[in-house]
C-alpha cells in the first residue's frame, strides 16, 4: 500500500538550482557542473537521498510532476547518484517512457529495426530490474520484431498483467526499485567494503534520452584523455555507431576515437566533433580539477553529454594523475597527497613477475589487480585463514568470491577466479587490498570439493601445489616464478616529498640486515628505529662460533668466542653506518633467549658435539639446562646482559669500534644503543655503568680526534616498563615501545600461538580486531600514554618512538601523533604509505 502523503522534493538541474552533495549525490553535483561549463547536457531532474528515502520505505513521489519537465514523447532514463561514486549503486535504466504509442512513432522516424531494439532493450532491462524476473528468459540473440513480441509475451505471461504502457507508472515502479536495490543486504556488504557508512543514501538523477540512432553521425560512446593503467596522457575510449549507453565499451565492432588500425576512428569520420569533446575533456579537467570519463551521445550530428565519472584507475595511474593535477596547478600539492590512498600504495610496491624469466602460463583471466604472487593454492577462506597463520603464502582459487570471502582475501598473497570481470566483486577488493588478483579464468576447470583444478592443457593443480598470480598480465603461472623488485619512479617520489612536506611524526624503518637498510634508504626512511641484532647470528658460519660461546666453560673461553664474533657484529655496524649516510641507527641488543641458538634435534646435537669437541652427553646436559619453560618470559633481553654481561659489551665495543671506524673515513653516525625487554630501572643503570665503560675503553684505544657520541635508550615492552617509566627514563635517553612484546604481555596472550584462536575471537566480537595487528588503544595504549607522560615528566626531552609491527599501521600512526610521539618504525616496505598516512593526518 503505498503513502501518498509525500510532497514531491526533486529539482531540475540548472546552473542556479541548489544541487548539493551528499543530499542529491555525486552524479547530480557533477553533472550541475558540467551545465555551469555550457556542455550540451539533455535535460536532467535530480531526486535528492530523502525522496528516495521516502520511496524505499513506500511513500509514493509525484512522478507527473516529474515527467512534465520532460517533453510529451521524451524517453528518459534514471542514474544512481550516492554521495560517493565508489559506493555503486544500482544500474542505469534507459528508455523509460517507451511504448506502443511511441515504439511506432520511433519506427516511423529511425525505422523498425532501430525501434525494435529500442524497446526490447527497455522491456528487458524492466523485466529484471523492476519485475525481478530471470533474466535468462528475456536474452535474445539478435533484437528483431520477434524478439520484442516474445519479450512481451514472457512479460504478460510472468506478471499476468500486459507490459506497462504509461509512461509514469513504468517511472514510479523504477524509482521505487532502485530505491529498494539500494537498501538490499547485498548492496550494503558491497559498499561497505568500499567504506561507505551504514548511513550511506541515494540520489537519483532522471535525464531526458539522447537517442544515438539516426541518419547522421549518430552513435554512443565514452572518451578519457589518460590511460587508465598508466596514468599518462592518452585519449582512450570507443564509440559505436546507432547504439546508446555504454553499448560501445561492451561490443567488440565499437571504433576506436582516434588511429583505429580497422578503419576510420571517430576522429576521422567526425572530427568537429571530436575536437569538441577533446576541449569538454580540457575544461572537465581544469575545472573539474579531475580526469573525468564523458559518456556522449551524437544523435544527427548533434553531440549530447550525459555523463561524466571519474575515470577509473589503477592505483599506479592515480597517483600519475594525482602529481601531473597538481604539476600542472590544477590542484595544489597537498590536495594531491590527500587523494592518493596510503594503502593504495602497496600496489606499487608490489613485485612483478620478472619477463626474462621462464612463464609456464596454465591459464589467462582478467587482470584485476596489479602485482604478482606466489604461494600454495588453498581452495577455502578457512583453508587461507589457516595457511596465514601457518606463515605460507597462499593463493585463493574460487569460482567467484563474495563478501564473506574478504577476510580470507586478507589472508592470502594472490587471487584466482574462474568467473567475473574487471568490477567483479574479487576485482574490486583485489585492488582496494593491493593484492594481485586475476578474475574470469573461464577455461579452468575447478572441482572444490575434491580440491583441484583443471588447466585447459589438462594438468591437475592440487590444495598446496604452489602457483604464481601474475595480476599485471592477468596469466596464472605453474610454481614459484621470478620476481623483479617494483620499479619506483618520479611522480611517486614527488608525490612521497610533499607527503613529507606536510607530515608532523618521523618514520623510521626496521632494518636488520644491509639489504633491509638499502631498502629502507631507497623509500626515504629517516633512519633505523630497530636493528634486531640477534638476527645477524643465525648465518651458519656464525651459529658456529655464537654456540661456541653458549657452551663456553669458563669465562676465558667465552671471551674468546666473543673475541671472534666482535670484528664480524664491527663489520655488519659498519656496513649499517655507511648505508645509513649519517642518519640515526637504532641498534637493538641482543634479545632471544639462548636456547634459540641450540640444535633442538639429536643430530643436530651430535653434529654441534663434533664441532665443538666435546662428549655428545655434555653437550645434551648443556642444551638441557639451557631451556626453559616459558622461554618468551625467561633469560633474554636485558636479563643476559645482566647475567651474561660480556655479550652486551661486545656488541657495545663493536657498535663503538664501527662508529669509530666511519668517523675515520670521513662520515659521522651517532648510534643509539637499546636495551630490550627491561621491567625495572636497575636493569637499565647496570648495563648503563658497564657501556659507559666499554665507551671510555674504546675512546682511549682510538686516540685523540676520533671521539664519538651516543645514546642509550630502552625498549618498553614489559606493563612494568610502561608504569616505572618515570625512573627508568632518568638512564635512557629514549624509549621505544615494543608493542609486539608489549601487546603479549598485557593481554597475556602468546604471539606465537594466538593465531590458533584468533578468528573465533575476532569473529564472536571478543577483540575487534587481532591486537597484534592492529593497537589495542584501549588496553595497550593506556600504557603507552602512561609511559610517555611518566618518561617525559622525568626528562623533557625524552625521545619517543613505537617499533612493534603496528607501526606502520595508520591508525597506529595516528594514536603515536596525538600522544606526541617523535616517530614511528616499521618494516621497509611500510615506509611509503606511513610517510603518506602520516600527512594525511597531519592535512
Ligand atoms: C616488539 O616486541 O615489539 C619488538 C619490536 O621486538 P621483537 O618483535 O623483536 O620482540
Ligand atoms: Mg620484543
């Protein structure tokens, strides 16, 4: 039953009529602007989000007053208008009004054919859209007379009432189903994961039709000056004679607008026309500050402009596009930096498969989502979820996938689908996540419940066989195939510059190893916040000689096995200091517990027996008394120091030696010393005493002229650490929050064996989201805020950093600002898009 009592709320689009966004929508806003900039728009009516509000919930619109901005034997169509153009919405209808009446009168202008076609194409997109029937029963071959009577007949037979023939019902009932389309379950997932709000409303526009059937130049087509895939200047699209929509984008016979190799372009047989759409293009651009896609109609030689979007991009071209915007003064640089999504970036820095390697292609898809991937085929969100936490790379093979499959998508490395196109549901968030994604694979054969697939060549791909998405060329390869790094290039850089122009919070990188720190120069961090040094001991001629010290009997022997480890831990500092180029070195000392450095199988021990020349029993006893219960809350961190000390002052010699050694070649390096895992202030004043010691030695040994300067800092990873950080920072100079240890600790919940639960917590809405992934605020972040305010009230200056894995989280960047932190430090390839995220929240 519908409520008539609804007054009609609808404006025609004019230079002066008030169109605003959110109320009436994107596409009415935009289309407002190009009537301000005198394109040949039809006419267009815009219904703002309450109306169609109102028509959702069944109130009825005055769709006469509607039609009466229309003339009498003017078909017209509706276009979904929501705040923002990525949130969707439900499809275009075109040829409202159409009917017998002026079916013949339209036959008897363009001829039957054109007429024909006209109104089938109406009765079928009714049928299914507003009548919800199956679509299968209105697919024609060809439209053709029979074609358009059979349609008409299902329609009866189906809905036991004739096809409508007024003009303002048919109207009504669209409006009322697109209303209903947008309130759906399916349309809210949707664009959810696009970011839209629960709240999130519809506007719709009603435009007269340009017909693109005539005797003249007459045809449809859509233009765009950038390639979408690179971002650079290039005029793209197709046009397609007597056709109307985005016919032409769909057809295969559609021309191209300018060099067509088949025959003549646009271009070439309309090339008034063309320069007229190319300066649309100009003043779509300057004016509307964006590279826009005109969709046109040439009705007689009379061109119309319907519609223009934001042409759609990869990730790479948007950034292009974003930097050339604001080269060209269009936008200014910050409003550049604000339109390049941070986690956009990650598509960039993807790697590719390298094209000088070997390609044992299996099958070709849809390139969705740029980037390649290797990893084992899981056929399951549950099965990715589970190889996640395994730590094995996975790629997730689906028929097609839909929204309850994005935390699986999360959690694998590639995506393959035998259906769907390029804004087919695995596209879209393939590319919203950066994660290469081929789609359509249509020649595969994948049977999951027996959990194989079949190549078109007849090989059989199994659950864990490991393949290689390539979604750059859209070909999935068999096995793991080489990579090229991702190639990096100006507009980026420029882009990253102004990024860092606007920021307000330092991001600093985790480098461990050389290849780590060139990396991490190469994106432009400004240091190194953690260099875990335990990871420079698990080299095998290292391990050696680190075990050699572990079963040392007495001290002697120890620092004779230190004494060697010293020139080689020297020479990885100093390959450090000299990739770093004098920007700050954060060295972490060492960490782990001891056991970590003993062979856990009995081969393993007899082979370290025989390494070390001693009996097979004493080495077991050795390695026996050396483990323990509960090994992440044992002897490591600052406890070896304490215990151990002699460990620490090696590394402290070797960081001091290295610092020497640069300042002798000419550069100069201020290394920060770390002291992990501490709980309480004697920990740190003992090590303290004892690196000032090893500094005062190193200082004598290299004379006068080669003094050095450097800082001790802690890691606050322990609750305690956090609560006393008032007295402990009277022995640091800076503290680092290890929110990986730290999050352990406070929840009390493994980080290695967490994972096993972590989806049903998540799920049943325990956590909202996996603490180690993203910071716990609440819980984690009071000591966080406890350990600044305490650390800072004892020493003003007290420098104040996160290096746990959350820091190159956006969210996490934007807790550490607002609690005054001085920077943050992830993993290199985080780098980019913290210094972007980090502007974005400073702008
Ligand atoms: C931490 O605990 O947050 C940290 C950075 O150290 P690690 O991950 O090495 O324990
Ligand atoms: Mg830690």
């Amino acid at each position: 039953m519908q409520k008539m009592d609804m007054l009609p709320d609808f404006a025609e689009i004019t230079p002066t009529a008030r169109i605003q966004t959110p109320a009436h929508g994107w596409r009415a806003k935009c289309l407002q602007r190009l009537i301000r900039l005198d394109l040949p728009v039809p006419r267009t009516v815009a219904l703002p989000a309450a109306t169609i509000r109102a028509i959702a919930a069944g109130h009825a619109v005055d769709v006469a007053a509607i039609l009466a901005h229309f003339g009498d034997a003017t078909l017209i169509s509706v276009r979904p208008s929501p705040e923002n153009p990525d949130w969707g919405g439900p499809g275009t209808i075109l040829n409202i009004g159409m009917n017998a009446a002026r079916h013949a009168g339209l036959a008897q202008r363009h001829g039957q054919a054109a007429a024909d076609a006209l109104y089938l194409r109406f009765v079928q997109a009714y049928a299914t859209h507003v009548a919800r029937l199956d679509p299968d029963m209105f697919d024609a071959a060809a439209p053709s007379a029979d074609a358009l009577q059979d349609a008409l007949r299902v329609y009866e037979i189906e809905m036991d009432e004739a096809f409508p023939q007024d003009p303002a019902r048919q109207l009504a009932e669209v409006l009322r189903s697109m209303a209903r389309a947008w309130e759906g379950t399916t349309a809210r997932l949707l664009r959810a994961a696009k970011g839209a709000p629960d709240e999130a409303a519809l506007g719709l526009v009603v435009q007269e039709m340009a017909q693109g059937i005539g005797k003249g130049v007459s045809g449809s087509g859509v233009i765009q000056f950038v390639d979408p895939v690179t971002g650079l200047p290039q005029v793209t699209g197709r046009y397609l004679g007597q056709s109307q929509g985005r016919d032409a984008l769909k057809r295969t016979e559609a021309i191209y607008l300018t060099r067509d190799p088949r025959g003549p372009s646009l271009e070439e047989l309309a090339p008034g026309l063309f320069a007229d759409l190319l300066r649309y293009g100009a003043a779509c651009r300057a004016r509307l500050r964006e590279e826009m896609q005109i969709e046109f109609t040439i009705e007689d030689g009379h061109l119309s402009v319907l519609d223009a979007v934001k042409v759609a991009r990869s990730a790479r071209a948007g950034l292009k596009i974003a930097v050339a915007l604001a080269e060209d003064g269009v936008i200014s640089d910050a409003e550049a930096v604000l339109r390049v999504e941070p986690r956009a970036l990650s598509e960039l820095l993807h790697p590719q498969v390298d094209p000088r390697g070997a390609r044992d292609v299996f099958v070709r898809g849809i390139a969705a989502s740029p980037g390649a991937a290797t990893g084992r085929i899981v056929f399951s969100s549950q099965a990715a979820q589970a190889s996640a936490a395994r730590g094995e790379p996975c790629i997730l093979v689906r028929r097609e996938t839909a929204p309850e499959d994005i935390r699986g998508m999360h959690s694998a490395v590639g995506v393959l689908t035998e259906r769907g196109g390029m804004t087919s549901h695995a596209a879209v968030i393939g590319r919203g996540l950066g994660l290469p994604c081929i789609v359509g694979a249509s020649d595969l054969k994948l049977d999951a419940k027996e959990r194989k697939l079949v190549a078109p060549d007849g090989r059989v791909f199994r659950e864990g066989d490991i393949i290689t998405v390539d979604g750059t060329t859209g070909e999935a390869l068999a096995g793991a195939a080489d990579m090229l790094a991702p190639a990096l290039d100006d507009s980026f850089r420029k882009l990253l510059g102004w990024a860092d122009s606007y920021r307000d919070i330092g991001i600093r990188a985790n480098a461990d190893t050389p290849a780590d720190a060139a990396t991490a120069r190469q994106f432009e961090a400004q240091g190194i916040g953690l260099c875990r040094t335990e990871h420079m001991f698990f080299e095998e001629d290292r391990l050696v000689v680190m075990r050699e010290m572990i079963f040392a009997d007495s001290a002697k022997d120890r620092a004779a096995a230190l004494a060697r480890l010293l020139p080689m831990q020297r020479e990885d500092f100093v390959q450090l200091f000299d990739i770093m180029q004098g920007l700050p070195v954060c060295i972490r000392l060492f960490d782990p517990p001891l056991h970590e450095f003993l062979p856990h199988s009995r081969e393993g021990l007899r082979e370290l027996a025989e390494a070390l020349d001693k009996p097979l029993s004493e080495v077991t006893r050795r390695a026996e008394a050396l483990a323990e219960f509960n090994p992440m809350l044992g002897m490591r961190g600052v406890r070896l120091g304490v215990v151990l000390p002699e460990i620490y002052d090696m590394q402290a010699q070797a960081i001091f030696e290295a610092t020497v050694e640069i300042a002798r070649r000419g550069g100069s390096v201020v290394p920060e010393i770390m002291i992990p895992l501490v709980s309480a202030r004697r920990e740190v004043e003992l090590v303290q005493t004892r690196i000032e010691a090893v500094a005062a030695k190193v200082r004598a040994r290299a004379g006068a002229g080669t003094d050095f300067a450097y800082r001790l800092g802690v890691m606050v990873e322990t609750p305690r650490a956090a609560l006393r950080a008032g007295e402990i920072a009277q022995h640091a100079s800076f503290l680092s929050f290890g929110t990986n240890d730290l999050t352990q600790m406070t929840y009390g919940l493994s980080r290695d064996d967490a994972g096993r639960f972590m989806n049903t917590y998540v799920q049943q809405g325990v956590f909202p989201e996996d603490p180690f992934h993203i910071l716990d605020v609440d819980g984690v972040g009071e000591l966080l805020h406890i350990g600044a305010e305490r650390g800072r009230r004892t020493r003003g200056d007290l420098v104040l950093s996160i290096c746990g894995e959350h820091g190159g989280n956006p969210e996490s960047i934007d807790f550490c600002r607002k609690a005054g932190f001085d920077y943050v430090s992830c993993s290199p390839y985080r780098v980019p898009l913290a210094r972007l995220a980090a502007a974005h929240l400073a702008l």
